[in-house]
C-alpha cells in the first residue's frame, strides 16, 4: 500500500468527521438569518430558515453515529455545539418572532417570552433531558413549531399566551416525549408521519396566507399523534 493511499485513509474519517461538525454548525447561520428574517417583518423567509435548521438538526446526529465522529474527534463536543444550536433555533429565535409578531397581548409579552427562554434554559441543562431509552423528558422545546401554528391560526393573543404557559409547565412534567429518529418502536410510521406532517407544513407556508385549511388541521393529526403515542410508550 502506497504512503498516498494510506494518508488518505487516515484522514477521510477526520475529514468526514469534521464535514459532520461543519453541517451541524450550518444551523447557527441559519438561526441567525432566521432573526434577520423576523426583525424584518419577513415571515415566510423565517420560517424558510428555521425549517432548514430544524432539517439540519433531524440528520446531524444520524450523520454522527455513522461516521462515529466522537471516536474520531474525541477532543470536540458535537454534542454542546448541537445544544448551542439548538436552543438559538428552537428557542431564541421563537421567542424574537413572538414579540416580533405581535403573538402575545402587550401586558404580557414579555412574560411570555420569559416562560419560553427560562423554562428552556433550565430543560438544555438537564443531563437526562434525552433519556436512555431516547425520549425527551418534558416538553422538547418545539417553541419553533409552536410559533408556526400560533402565526397562521391567528388566535386571540391571550389564547397564545396560555397555550405557552402550559408548555412551559410541560418542560417541568417529567413525561416522556418521543425522539422520531431514534425511537425502536413504530419507528417507520412515526418517521412516515413526520414526512406527511411536514409536507403539509410546507404547503401551508408556500401557499400563506391563501392556505387550504384543511391542510392545517389535517397537520394537527401528527400532533395528537405523536403525543398519543408518547403517553402509550411511557405507560405501557
């Protein structure tokens, strides 16, 4: 074996372990435009932006267990850099796009969004907030979806404020939410599922605001879903 042949096996895993790391790291770029997006009154482009970074975040880990980049950059914590990612898109970038939107009634706005970030904060700081048997205990900080339904249904502020108050107490209730992507059980009609709920949210964002509304309460038939089967997995 030739010394070329052999360096180029010795640093594809480096250079495929570090790819993995600079793809997960995309999402920050993403979470950034995302603001701009939103502080620019922009609502499409923000939702465009915080759908690339949550697709980012539903490959990355798959990416790094298949390429087993920890045993190949041990000195690098992917799993930090994708929690810093993850509450800026999950989390920061919500709680601007509530305030920028006007989701939340004036007196209560900046509670609002303080429910959202504490609450946040003190779930990402949980060692067990992903669980040995892969699920997420307590509500997983799905504030980026939550935005999404709370801007096109066009509630009453103070229903929006009360459905994020009672999600924040959720982070708190150790229930046991499922991780798609992980999971043993069901896992091929929950990742099927997921697919069709996101297709629906996409074609609800590309048509907005002459969406077909049975698209979106057909979406929320994933929701009822994807709680129902966290319940029935957690008690059986």
């Amino acid at each position: 074996m030739s010394r070329m042949n052999l360096n180029l096996q010795v640093e594809r895993p480096l250079v495929l372990a570090w790819g993995v790391h600079l793809f997960t790291a995309t999402g920050a770029l993403w979470g950034l435009l995302a603001i701009m997006a939103t502080v620019q009154h922009q609502w499409q482009a923000a939702f465009f932006w915080l759908g690339l970074a949550a697709l980012v975040d539903s490959f990355d880990g798959t990416l790094a267990r298949r390429f087993q980049v920890k045993g190949v950059l041990p000195g690098f914590d992917g799993a930090l850099l994708d929690n810093i990612i993850d509450y800026q898109t999950y989390v920061i970038v919500p709680a601007i796009f509530l305030y920028e939107a006007n989701l939340l009634p004036s007196s209560g706005t900046i509670a609002g969004i303080a429910m959202v970030v504490l609450a946040s904060a003190f779930q990402f700081c949980q060692s067990d907030a992903k669980t040995d048997d892969h699920t997420f205990k307590g509500f997983p900080s799905y504030w980026n979806v939550v935005v999404f339904y709370l801007f096109v249904f066009d509630a009453n502020p103070w229903i929006n404020f009360w459905v994020i108050a009672t999600l924040a107490v959720l982070v708190f209730v150790p229930i046991k939410y499922i991780y798609p992507s992980r999971m043993v059980h069901y896992q091929k009609l929950t990742l099927g599922l997921t697919t069709v709920w996101g297709l629906l949210c996409l074609t609800v964002w590309l048509q907005y605001p002459a969406y077909q509304p049975w698209m979106l309460w057909a979406s929320l038939l994933y929701i009822v879903y994807y709680i129902g089967l966290s319940l029935y997995l957690m008690v059986r």
